[in-house]
C-alpha cells in the first residue's frame, strides 16, 4: 500500500425529503448569502427549486440564482456567476442537479474569491485555499462530484475541457434523496451507472500489486452497481435500488476505493477528448466505448488483474488461460455496458478517424506526452485506442 493523504470533509444528508433541510443546514453552518446554482427545465418543473428557495426564505437566508448550466459544462456561464457571486457578496454555493452542476459549482467558488480568471486554474493547477464553501442537492447520482476533490470544465473557445483537483473544493455538505431520482430517463440512469462503474476501474487498474482493503471495497462497489443496474431500470421508482446506486455513486468517486494505490485515469482522459471534441456526447456513453478498448490495448502488461476482475465481477471461471480469461473479462465488460443501452464504438457516437487527430493535441496539452499508469501511453497509444473504440 502507498503513502496516501484522504480527505473527507462532507457532511452527507440521505433520505426522503431531505432536501426540505437545506435552509437550515446552511444557516447552522454561517451562510448569510447564498448563490443557487442549477442546469435546465427540470429541476424547476419538478417544484424542487421552489422546495429550496422556500427552505432558504424560511431560513432567513438571502440568495441570488444562476441556472442554465449544461452537460459539460463551460467556462462562460462560469464566469458569469463568479461575477455575480462577487458582486452580491455570497458567502456559499449551492448546486442543484447532476455531476456537471456540482463541477460548475465548485469553479464559481473557486473563482469568486481570486482576482484572476478562474480558467488559469485549470491550466496552471495550482493550490488555492481560498475556495467558498459548496452545498449540494444531487439529482442524478454519477459523477460523484457531491463527494470529490475534482471538478471538470468547458472552454469552448479553446476547444479544451480538462478538470482540476483540490481537497479545498470537496463540498461540506451532501443532500440526498433517491426520490429526486425516480423521473430521471433511463439512458441518463444508464450513463449514470457506467460513469461510476468506470470511476471504479480507473482506480482497480493501476502499476500497483494488491492491496486487499482497498480492492475489496473497490470490488464490492463493482458488484452493487452490477447488480443494481438492472433492478433500477426495470423499476426505476424502486426506492432501495436508488439509494443503493445513489450512495454507491458517491463511494465510487469519494476517494476510499482508491487509497494506496496510484490508480490511471488514462480512459477519463481519452474521453474528455471527445466530448470536448463534441460537448453532446455525454460522458459516461464515452467511457462505456473507450474502457473496453483501452483495456483491449493495455491487458497484456498484467493479464492476471483483468482475469481476477472478471472472476470476482462476473463470475468467469478459470480456464487454465491467463490471457484468455483476461479477454473475457473485457468482452463481460463490454456486454454490461450494452445491457444497459451504451453504445459500443465511436460510430455511434457521430466520431469518425478524421477526428482522432484533431483530439490529440488538446490531449498532450491536458494531460503531456505520456499518461497513465497501468500502461504508460503515448500520443501514438491514443491513436491506436481511438481506432480500436471505432473498430479497427
């Protein structure tokens, strides 16, 4: 096991109605002024909006509201609210929605307290302490953001999206109801429950040896979300099967189920290429395509995991072949992502190999010239990945 430092700052609120508790949550915790932040229709149609401004008011606790936050979300409307936040003087965030709200949140605190642009953060990824502290009501349990120290951004007039780290920008407060997840449709349930799948495989497949307390959560999580996905789509108002997807989702990303490993992040990062590439592409029906290609590229460096994986995830039986049990391990993946309705090349995603060059300079400068670490990569590994995921 390596040296790690594990931060977890987050107070989490789980369960129905939860949400009712924001105002008051936040009022125990200082806020005074408080910048609401939220994507499209649906939390508004929903009457959740209109639960927390009442929550809020009933609190005494003024706030100012920026909505409009998209997949993917970009630096513009960024900006926009820092310099509203900046001007109305708010001491705190509260996102409303999914993991690509919770990101934009987190780049509004950021940046409200520094008097550069909050973009040269994520170009220059230095520390910054002074981060105003982020709330969090979770509509759609994915990324794991309402827990994590990451945070992924849009520039679309660079045609560049590239995330930024700091246990500084965790949120310190968490409230989920699986309720708030039950309308959600079933390819964003699906894209959900891949994100996570892939935030745990990210962390799995690494240069490390075993390290059985951290593999067995890891595992463990592996096994919920399997076995969960097809119980949440068939009855997607089955309150167990989402609280168990919706706390899974926040384990996945937390950070737990990777201590003491160096875990890769090499996929995430080929990914983020496309849907810079093309901002509609939503996150986890990228990774759903470039995992299986990435570990078809990079198993033979330790065949051994990939057999050990699939026999714990998916019950493959030894066949005395390393190498094969390692291929059928990734073909079992592929099949899990298909199941749920994933596409499986980048045809299906509108990517064609023109494109494949045009992503690979944002790469180098996202990430440099070798990535990864279960398999140190090129721009030239890129490639050959890309091609494999359209299916050459």
């Amino acid at each position: 096991m390596e040296n790690f430092t594990f931060v977890s700052p987050t107070e989490f609120v789980f369960g129905r109605g939860v949400e009712e508790e924001v105002g008051q949550k936040l009022a125990d915790r200082g806020a005074h002024r408080v910048l609401l932040h939220y994507g499209g229709r649906s939390a508004e149609e929903s009457g959740l909006l209109d639960r927390i401004r009442r929550s809020l008011t009933n609190a005494s606790l003024e706030f100012v509201e920026v909505g409009g936050v998209r997949p993917n979300p970009e630096i513009t409307l960024i900006r926009e609210a820092v310099e509203i936040g900046k001007a109305q003087g708010v001491d705190w965030v509260l996102a409303v929605g999914g993991g690509s709200v919770i990101d934009s949140a987190k780049a509004i605190a950021n940046g409200i307290p520094l008097e550069e642009d909050v973009w040269e953060l994520f170009e220059t990824k230095r520390p910054n302490k002074e981060v105003l502290p982020i709330a969090v009501v979770l509509t759609i349990p994915a990324a794991g953001s309402e827990a994590s120290k990451n945070t992924v951004i849009s520039n679309d007039a660079l045609g560049r999206k590239t995330g930024y780290g700091s246990d500084y920008q965790r949120p310190k407060l968490a409230f989920l109801n699986p309720e708030l997840t039950f309308t959600l449709p079933p390819f964003q349930t699906a894209a959900g429950l891949t994100d996570m799948f892939c935030h745990l495989l990210e962390r799995f497949f690494d240069d490390m040896g075993a390290v059985p307390v951290t593999d067995n959560l890891n595992l463990s999580l592996m096994k919920t979300v399997r076995s969960e996905a097809p119980r949440v789509l068939a009855d997607p108002d089955n309150y167990d099967a989402r609280a168990n997807i919706m706390w899974a989702g926040m384990l996945c990303h937390q950070g737990l189920a990777g201590v003491g490993r160096h875990e890769d992040w090499a996929t995430h990062a080929l990914e983020h290429e496309l849907s810079a590439l093309d901002p509609a592409i939503t996150h986890g029906a990228g990774l759903a395509v470039m995992f299986p290609a990435w570990m078809e590229y990079v198993f033979d460096e330790n065949p051994a995991r990939f057999a050990f994986y699939g026999q714990e995830i998916f019950g493959l039986a030894p066949t005395g072949d390393v190498r094969a049990d390692a291929l059928s391990a990734i073909d079992e993946t592929r099949a899990f992502f298909a199941s749920l309705g994933m596409p499986t090349s980048l045809g299906e995603l509108g990517v064609e190999e023109d494109d494949i060059e045009k992503m690979l300079p944002t790469l180098k400068q996202n990430k440099g010239d070798v990535f990864g670490s279960f398999k140190k990569l090129t721009a030239d590994d890129a490639r050959a990945i890309y091609r494999l995921a359209l299916g050459y």
